[in-house]
C-alpha cells in the first residue's frame, strides 16, 4: 500500500535524524510507536477485511478520527469538500433564512430571520436540523450545510428538524419540513427610541456595514434625544472580529483592551485595543445576551462589562471564540485547527468548555426568560419596529413583555445603580 510505505518510510527517516540528535530520540520513539498502531490496523485491514478498501479511504478516515477528538470548529476536509467551501457561490442564489452554528456535532438554529421560509415554518432557536434532503447533518461541515440549504430561489429543500421538548425526560420532537427557497435580504442593524430618553439598538450580526449602520442608528437616536443605551445582542451569532472591535472602540477611549487572541505558539497571542478617544464614551449603556449570542457579541460584551463600562443583562453566553486556521494539505485536502482561543481583557477565556463549566460571558444581572415567552417575543419582534398591525377581527395585537428590555431600562433610569461604571476614565 503506497500511502503506508510512504509513512512508514518518513518515520523511518526521523528515527534516522533522531540517531544524530539524540535528544529528541524519546519524542521520535513516542511518535513512532502511535504511528505502528495506525500502520497496523491499515495493513490488516488491507490484507483481511472481507471486501477491498480503497486505502486512501482509509487515510482520510484516520484523519476525520483524530479531528474528531479536537472541538466542534476544527474540521478535516476532502479534497471534494475544501473546493466547495473555497469557491465562492457565484450569482444570485436564495436561502432559507436562519443563522445557524454548530453544537454537539448537530446544525443548529441560533435565530430563523423575519419573514423568510423559516420564520414562516416556525422554526425556532435552538432547533437542530438532523438532515437535508434525507441525509444526516451529524458532523457535517457547516460551509457544507449551507451551501445545501442555499440554492435558487424558488427552488424547494426539504429538511428535518428536531426540537427538545418542554419536559426534558421527553423524546425530541422531530418534524419533516418542505421549504422554498428565497432571496433573504436582511438588516444587521435595527433602531427605535423605548421612552423620551432611552434608545434601543439590536445588532443582529457582525456582517459588513454594521458599524456605518450603527453609527446611522446613534446619530438618529441622539437626534431623537437619547440620554442612555440598551444594546440588544440575543440570538446574536457573530460575524467578523473587526466589527466587534470596531463597536467596541465607539464606547471605550484610550488604550484599553478589548480582545486577546492566545494559542500554544508565541505568534497566536494578538491583542485588539481602543485607541483615541470614543465618541459615546459616556453614554450608559446597558448590553442584553442570551444563551445564543455567540463569537463576536461575546466579544464586545465581555470588553463592555470587564472595562466597567457597561451592565450585561441576561444569560450565559453561548461561548463561541476560538481562532481556526486553514491549513491546505498535499492531496488537496485540507485541515481547519483550532490554533487559538479568544480572551476576554480579563483573562477570562470565552470558549465554552463543557467539561469544567466555563466559558461564555456571564450576566451581572441574570434573567431567564420562560421558552413560551421566548417565542412570542421573536414572532412579535417585526410588530415593535412597525406597529399598528392588528388581527383579523380588526384589533391591534396586545405585545409580550420583554422582561430584560423593563430591566434594562430600570437600571438606566436608576443611575445610582450604575455609579461604579467609569466611562471616560
């Protein structure tokens, strides 16, 4: 077998150059022996198994093994596979409409967007969609996933979604859903005034544009007389690092620390800082999270509230930060590692780390929101930047509380509450 006699022979070459440097004979002997192991089992599968097996078959499945111990963010990919996640999709192409990430190895739903074919099917966060046209998700490569949810508009998808039912000793509730596909335009801003002095912003995601939109959106509170802030970032899944600094530094002066990146090596440790002087710098502010923001509103939340310039309201975080690199391989293959992990100024790691509990940003204030509750507040959220809508017998719509916007706003007209934030200093 061509790929095993190559291995073994570069193993042999480095127990060769281990001779000459005897130092590193210990580390070589290590390598070599957990090599054997994989040899081996190439080697019996090649002369035992019951049918013939393509070899390079085998290699590339050692390589999912091994990756497979690592987290849910680095991935091993076939030459097939790193080519459609290269390639960019050309034209004009439609969706579904929902952000979605990756937990436990599953597709899940971190929001369904208003209005598109999700919204409209029901979907909600934290839905995991268990297969698309008939094939299983597990462990599927996110690009992968959206590049099959993604197509032609008016084309038709047909996926499966599982949800976890109120009683956690239940069954999942699984559900077969047709969906065409549309052109998803979506804004990553959104704005409005909650009383004569407070204003409300809600970032959906970190997308292009989104600090050009939020200074559109400030510029037209302050006009409105915004004296105070509430930040929405629920349901917030990310997006690029440079706008979660770029945000970052509209609230905080000087040279202070927003975000660190730190890895095994030396040259992953990267820092982001504030530089110059802010223009809301004094603004209070309060930031609202749930259990799905994630990546880059984890990392303005935890910049705002370890620089004590902002309260965090909410849930525990979602705990997504860590840094992946793609590395091509020599077949075309390729592998995306986790080289480094995203602190907070703190030295708080954000990345969730199920074992030992940790990661993700905690609330100063913590406020759980009842599912039911949950619901109608997203299906209710297109009726609170265009009210005035009303049912079919002609009545306007009574709307849900939002627990933590009330709060929000009772910590901002009680200032007294926010006395150890130091803006401008």
């Amino acid at each position: 077998m061509k790929n095993v006699r190559r291995l073994v022979f570069v193993t042999l070459s480095a127990l060769v150059i281990g001779a000459v440097f005897p130092y590193v004979n210990f580390a070589l002997d290590q390598t070599y022996a957990q090599l054997k192991v994989i040899v081996d089992v190439m080697e019996l599968i090649k002369d035992s198994y019951v049918e013939k097996i393509d070899p390079v078959k085998l290699v590339y499945g050692a390589a999912k093994g091994m990756v497979d111990e690592l987290d849910d963010f680095s991935q091993f990919m076939e030459p097939d596979v790193y080519e459609r996640v290269k390639s960019d999709t050309e034209g004009e192409f439609g969706g579904i409409g929902i952000r979605v990430d990756t937990r436990e190895g599953w597709l899940t739903v971190v929001t369904p967007l208003p209005n598109t074919p999700a919204w409209k099917a029901g979907m909600l966060p934290g839905d995991k969609i268990i297969k698309i046209e008939g094939a299983s998700t597990k462990d599927l490569i996110i690009d992968e996933a959206i590049k099959k949810l993604r197509g032609k508009p008016g084309t038709l998808v047909n996926i499966t979604t599982a949800r976890e039912p109120e009683d956690k000793t239940a069954d999942w509730i699984t559900k077969d859903i047709p969906l065409v596909r549309e052109l998803i335009k979506s804004e990553n801003v959104k704005w409005r005034m909650l009383d004569g002095k407070t204003g409300y912003i809600k970032i959906v995601e970190f997308t292009g544009h989104v600090t050009e939109n939020f200074d559109k959106a400030m510029a037209d509170l302050k006009g409105k007389g915004m004296e105070a802030l509430v930040l929405d970032l629920r349901y917030n899944p990310g997006g690029l690092l440079s706008a979660a600094v770029d945000i970052s530094k509209l609230f905080m002066n000087g040279n202070k620390m927003i975000v660190y990146t730190k890895g095994r090596k030396p040259e992953n440790y990267q820092e982001f800082r504030a530089n110059g002087s802010a223009p809301h710098e004094m603004l209070p502010l309060v930031i609202l999270m749930n259990r799905y923001s994630a990546s880059a509103s984890e990392i303005v939340a935890g910049a705002m509230q370890d620089n004590k310039r902002a309260v965090v309201v909410g849930e525990r975080s979602f705990g997504k930060a860590s840094v992946q690199s793609m590395i091509p391989l020599s077949d075309k293959s390729a592998l995306r590692l986790t080289i480094a992990k995203y602190y907070t100024p703190s030295g708080k790691s954000i990345q969730h780390d199920a074992k030992n509990e940790t990661g993700g940003i905690l609330p100063d204030i913590a406020i759980k929101v009842p599912l039911e509750t949950e619901k109608k507040l997203l299906l209710q959220s297109e009726e609170v930047y265009f009210p005035g809508k009303e049912d079919k017998n002609g009545k306007k719509k009574d709307l849900v509380k939002d627990e933590m916007v009330d709060r929000a706003v009772e910590l901002l007209k009680a200032r007294e509450v926010l006395g150890n934030l130091k803006p401008g200093k």
